[in-house]
C-alpha cells in the first residue's frame, strides 16, 4: 500500500486532516507520527499531542516512545518509524505519516544513510561546546563549513556539534551527508498542508495561549520529577525550553507571561525555517489547510498514482 504523508508547518491542522483522510480512504489505514517531541511520554500540552480519545479508534505509532531522559536521534527514528511503515502495509493497511519535524521525515522518506559516529570525537567536540559555549562554538563551525554554520541555529549546540564530527570524520562539508531528494520511499504521496501567514499567526497565537490556559506549567513542572531538565532534547523543546527557564528564574507571573510571549515568537520563526525548508521539496503538493475541500485534494492527490 502506497504511503501518503501530511507535512507542513506547525499550527496548519496536519493532525486532523490526518484523520479525515484516514476516515475517507475506504480502507484500513494507520497513522505515523513525525513529530520529534511527541515521541516523548508526558509531553502532550507542549506539543499539542492529540489525546487517545480523540485520536477516532485510528491506530498511530511513534507516539510516547521516549523518556524525556532519553535523547531523541534522527537515525533512531528512521529505523523505528520505517519498521512501523513496512509493517503497516504488510497488514494491507495504508501508511499515513503526519508532522513537521524537518529532518525526520526526510530521513525516512529519502531512506537516509548516515555517516558514522565516533565517541572520542564526538566527546571532544563537546568539551569545546563546555568550554566556548554554544555562540563561540558556532562561529568555530562557521570558520570550518559557512554553509553548515548557515543552516544551523546558533542555540543549537547539538546540531553544532554533530555537524563538526561529521566535518573531522569525512573530511567534507556537513552538507554532503544530507539526503537528496529523489523518488520518495514506498512512492509515497507527499501532501504540504500552509495557509496564509497571517492567519497562521492568530492560530499560533490562540495555541500558545490554549497551552498555557490548560497546563503547560504543571506540565514541565511534573515532567521535572521525571528527569526534564537532564534530557538532552526534550528539554529544548518549544515551550518547554521557556517555561523550565522561567520557573528556574523564580517562576513568577511576569517571567510566565513572558516565557508564552517566547514561545509564540519561537513558534513563528520555527514556521518560518519549516516553510523554507519544505518548500525545496519539488514533490510536495500543497493544499491551503483553510479553504473547504482539503481532504478531497489529498484524496485525489494519493488516488491519482495508486
């Protein structure tokens, strides 16, 4: 069975035209998520986690896989996820793969190789992240590979430091690893869901605020007796990252309300790198998530080349 993927920006309704197709196809289906943070258990606020009794009976995978001590990895997506894939389509069910983090789906989709790791290596680029800090760092990659140093955000000590291994193991730019975008794996469909910027702004909004109106604070707070702060991603999370700031600063209403207005202006510029991101992929085909019709685009976008 034929795959169909639902990618595009945060806040553009990818979850629930998930579950409309799923329920239009005629046919078994089942949801991978590819989300990075919702593999985490207990992150669900944050990460706008649909709950399982909204999930409408549709089986998905790749949801609460990880401890938030554990450190989420690319390559351990893409093996865990694409087992879930050939596994679904096995059973003659129809693979449904849904999200929006950048390098997980390609990586799964593009059946990504990586290049090797080395820990000695690897242990001592993270000493120099200790004793530079992440800024200092990231003009050392700068330095090393311009083009790396470009497309990774310079608050993004871990990306830094994978980018710098890879530089010192290969002896070539970071880039030169990435996946190339050819015939997507499986044939699978790959739908784009946007909308109008603006618009795309108000939801961002209301989401922030709903997620700090329901719980995002008891969230972190409770996710804190679990190890949150020792967790090399989890704890970067959007949201997250501003709301363990904020209590550690003292936790008072005015660093709360600051730490929404954060996550909303990190949300915004993450969209923006999501857009540009996927907007190189010449095989998306992209439906306004506003206009009415939306599933029946994607229908007869995966139907047309079954």
């Amino acid at each position: 069975m034929r795959p169909l993927a639902i990618i595009g920006p945060t806040g553009t309704g990818k979850s629930q035209l998930a579950l409309d197709v799923v329920e239009r196809l005629g046919g078994p289906a089942e949801i991978v998520n590819a989300d990075a943070m919702q593999l985490y258990r207990g992150m669900d606020i944050g990460t706008a986690k649909l709950p399982v009794a909204q999930r409408r009976g549709i089986p998905h995978h790749q949801l609460d896989v990880l401890d938030v001590t554990e450190t989420a990895t690319v390559a351990n997506y893409q093996q865990a996820a694409a087992i879930d894939v050939e596994a679904i389509r096995r059973r003659s069910a129809v693979p449904v793969v849904v999200g929006g983090s950048m390098l997980y789906l390609q990586s799964l989709l593009d059946d990504w190789s990586f290049p090797a790791t080395d820990p000695v290596v690897r242990a001592r680029w993270e000493q120099r992240l200790v004793e530079l800090g992440v800024g200092g760092l990231h003009a050392e990659l700068a330095q090393r590979d311009p083009a790396a140093a470009a497309t990774i955000l310079p608050t993004d000590g871990r990306r830094i430091v994978r980018a710098l291994e890879v530089v010192e193991l290969t002896g070539q730019p970071f880039a030169a690893s990435a996946p190339r975008i050819g015939a997507p794996r499986w044939d699978t469909v790959i739908i784009g869901l946007d909308c109008e910027t603006t618009i795309l702004d108000q939801r961002l909004a209301k989401r922030t605020e709903a997620m700090f109106t329901d719980g995002l604070v008891e969230e972190v707070r409770g996710l804190l007796d679990r190890g949150l702060r020792d967790g090399v991603t989890a704890s970067r999370a959007l949201g997250y990252a501003q709301v363990l700031a904020a209590l550690d600063a003292g936790g008072t209403p005015a660093l709360l309300d600051d730490a929404r207005e954060q996550t909303f202006v990190g949300t915004r510029r993450y969209v923006r790198r999501q857009r540009s991101w996927f907007r190189r992929d010449h095989r998306v085909q992209w439906i306004d998530g506003t206009a009415e019709g939306a599933v029946d685009e994607a229908l007869r976008a995966w139907r047309h080349v079954t």
